[in-house]
C-alpha cells in the first residue's frame, strides 16, 4: 500500500474507533491489520483494493472474522487468467472436492 492510502486507512479507521498495523517489506509487500466494525473494515478493503489496482497492486486477506466470509473475497483477482484456471480446476476436480471455492475468484 502507498503510505497515503495506509495513513488514510488509519485515520478512517481511528474514527470508528478501531486501528492500523502495518509493517512493510524493501520489496513493497505491505501487511496491513484493520481492526475495527466488520462492515467498516469490508469497506475499507473495497476502497483500497480500488485505488491500488490502478497501479498494479492487490490486496488479498490473510484473515478475517466468520461474520465477514461470503462477502468478501478473499483474494481479488481481476486477473485475464481466471478462466484458464477455472478451466483447469474443472478438468482436474471436476467433482469440486479439493478445497471448493476456497481459492481465487471461489475456484
């Protein structure tokens, strides 16, 4: 995440009485903690998934309540090659027995 989006995301956050964790790698890779009101946080994630992806960036969750789950995807893929791998979990687990809808784009 850019800092200006992350201090936006505290501040937003802050207001509704929750907070921000952040700890961020040389290679760009931040990993962000919102605690806060399921429905705040779910807006939050929408808000910044938008603004990243135009440039290039993505968020996905590695955590998250039970309550927030159907929801929310979990990974936000917006990526040309969901239907290649639609298509290949459908050839290799045509039953849909492997961990079904757990994956990107509820592969």
């Amino acid at each position: 995440m850019i800092p200006g989006q992350i201090a936006e995301a505290h501040k937003r956050l802050a207001a509704w009485g929750g907070e921000t964790i952040c700890v961020t790698q040389a290679c760009g890779i931040m990993t962000a903690a919102l605690i806060g009101g399921d429905s705040q946080v779910a807006q939050l994630v929408r808000e910044l998934r938008e603004s990243l992806r135009a440039s290039g960036g993505s968020v996905a969750i590695l955590r998250m309540p039970e309550t927030m789950r159907g929801e929310t995807d979990v990974w936000d893929c917006r990526s040309d090659s969901l239907p290649l791998m639609r298509e290949i979990k459908r050839r290799f687990d045509a039953n849909r027995v492997l961990n079904p809808g757990r994956f990107v784009g509820g592969i």
